[in-house]
C-alpha cells in the first residue's frame, strides 16, 4: 500500500525521493527519503472587511511566497486585479482560492449569517468574479474556522483538540479535534460569541469604539498600539474588565471540550491580547474540592488583522483538494 501511495504522490509530484547514502559496511538497498515538494502546488488566500483587503500565494507548507495588503474599499476590480497579479507570478499550479469570511457558512457554501458591521461586502459577486475570470474552484468558511485549521496543521505542532477564538467586529470561535474542523450538526459550531451578549460587554473592537467614545474606523493597530504603550487608563481598564469577562466563556471550553490549546486572535495588537489574556481564568468554573481538569495552553496567534486570514484561508483549496477535508465551496445565495 505505501508503495501505490508513493506512486501516487510521484504522479502528482507531491513528494521528492532522495536516496540515502550507506555507511561504510552497510548492506542492502540505500533508504529512500521522502519529503513534501512544497512548490507542486500553490493556492491563494483572501480576506476582505470594509476598508481593508488581503491576498496571499501560499505553497504546500503553508509558507507565504506573496502577499498584498491595502487599506481600500471592498471594489471587486482591484482585489480580482491583485489575485490576477500573484497567479501570474506563480511558478507552480494554483489549486485554488480560499477566502475567509466574517460570516456564518452554511455546510453547503450559502451564507447563514454575516457580522452585521459587514454585511454590506459584496461577497457574491467577489465569488462568482474570481471563479469566473480564474477558472478556479473558490471555497469559503468562517475565519475562525479558517484559522482554527491552520493552527492545528502547523509544522511540529501535536495538537489533539484545538480552540480557537476571535476578537474582531464581532466574537467567534472554531474548534479543532481529530484531525478536522468540527463543525456540528450544520456546520455552526464552537459559536463562542453567543456566551458573550452583544448586548453587553464584550471584547470586540465595536465595542471598545464605544468604550472609547471614538468612530470604529479610527481603531487602526497603530492608533490601538500608540494608547496602549502611553499607559491610557480607559484602554488598560478596558482590557483588565473584558478579560475577566472571557473566564468563563473560555473555562466553559476547557469543560466541553477539554483542549490541549486555546488560542486567541482578531484585529488587536498582540500585546492587548497578551494582556488580556493574562486577565482570563480558565479556572473560573472549577469545583472546589473536586479535582480541576487540566488546562490548556492559552497564547496568541501568529494570524493577526487581515493578512493572518488570508493566509490561514489559503489552506482551504488544499484541504478540500489534497487532504480529503471538508471546505465549503462558495455559494452566496441565501435560502429563503
């Protein structure tokens, strides 16, 4: 069977083969090495929220070969135009383009629900554009889903269930476990935001943009970075409340689901999150007496702002397309 298998990776040039060299007194046939031939394939990664839009050209590894960000309006033309721009510098065949989308995907590709500061993205059109003008398959999921997947499938990693949650326009989560997304019944699953009501407090930059008495748009990294390293106090006590205000939704993970990792993301800083983290007890629903679980490994991701989610986006074609996983193809339209 190894032997079909390896065949059948040499036919689509999925591996390289290298003999080994035997030592001196060594017998028989020298040990056949193998490894992944990164740049058999390439695929593209896209993410787009209103003002801001990234596209990335990742090989096999999940290695980022090219990548585009811009501040810019959500118009169809110049992010297609980008795309164009990086297959055209492609040495190896695209499989595909995978794109992140701040919205609820249904199993079968529609849109259940977009964030509602979103809603406004032309996602359809984008859709069909690229499919259209590429020829290329265009699958689309959550992008929490998106970077809960990417995290699980990083090199040297051993996760057995992974969770992972956002900080953005809105509070999301996607969980990892035996080797796939689990996604639930109709693929809605690990939707965190609900245990924090938008009717409260909650750690989302809408949020903060009203905390802060400002507009939403003017939360930019730089301007969020600048307040935090002045020491402004409404930022600090922001962050120290929202903290403690993620205990429990998260410590209810740890007793769900019991991961060896929960990982935290979105469109702050890293060291807001950093701190923020340090204010969450994921020993808030422990009994006392009675013997806690064990808890996970909480840290930041590498994945941050726009160009994270394309890059964690652009495992979608290679999931569906080489790993036999489920990756919703995109399909807009809405069941009525």
């Amino acid at each position: 069977m190894l032997t079909k298998a390896v065949a059948n990776f040499d036919r689509f040039k999925l591996v390289r083969e290298e003999r080994a060299t035997l030592d001196d007194g060594e017998r028989g046939q020298p040990p056949l090495r193998l490894s992944l031939n990164d740049d058999a394939f390439h695929s593209i990664g896209l993410y787009v929220r209103q003002g801001h839009y990234a596209v990335t050209r990742s090989d096999l590894s999940g290695n980022i070969r090219e990548r585009v960000a811009r501040q810019a309006d959500a118009v169809i033309e110049p992010i297609v135009d980008d795309i164009a721009r990086l297959i055209a510098g492609s040495p190896s065949p695209i499989l595909g383009v995978g794109h992140a989308v701040p919205a609820i995907v249904g199993e079968d590709g529609t849109l259940f629900e977009v964030t509602p500061t979103q809603a406004a993205l032309p996602l359809q059109e984008l859709a069909e554009t690229i499919s259209a003008r590429f020829r290329l398959p265009v699958y689309w999921d959550n992008g929490a889903y998106c970077v809960a997947a990417f995290e699980a499938h990083r090199p040297r990693t051993h996760y057995r269930g992974l969770f992972y949650i956002t900080l953005d326009f809105g509070v999301g989560g996607g969980l990892f476990a035996k080797d796939a997304v689990f996604r639930g019944a109709h693929n809605q699953a690990a939707n965190i935001g609900a245990l924090i009501p938008e009717t409260g407090d909650r750690p989302s930059l809408p949020d903060l943009a009203r905390h802060l008495g400002c507009p939403l748009d003017r939360l930019s990294d730089d301007f969020l970075a600048r307040l935090f390293h002045e020491g402004d106090r409404r930022l600090l006590d922001w962050i120290d409340d929202r903290g403690e205000k993620l205990s429990k939704p998260l410590a209810t993970v740890v007793q769900l689901f019991n991961p060896d990792a929960i990982v935290v993301g979105g469109f702050f800083p890293r060291e807001i999150l950093e701190r923020l983290c340090a204010r969450v007890d994921l020993g808030a629903l422990d009994v006392p007496g009675r013997r806690p679980l064990i808890r996970p490994t909480l840290l930041v991701t590498q994945l941050l702002g726009p160009a994270g989610l394309a890059e964690a986006a652009s495992l979608l074609p290679i999931a569906a397309e080489l790993l036999g996983q489920h990756s919703p193809m995109a399909n807009a339209r809405r069941p009525r």
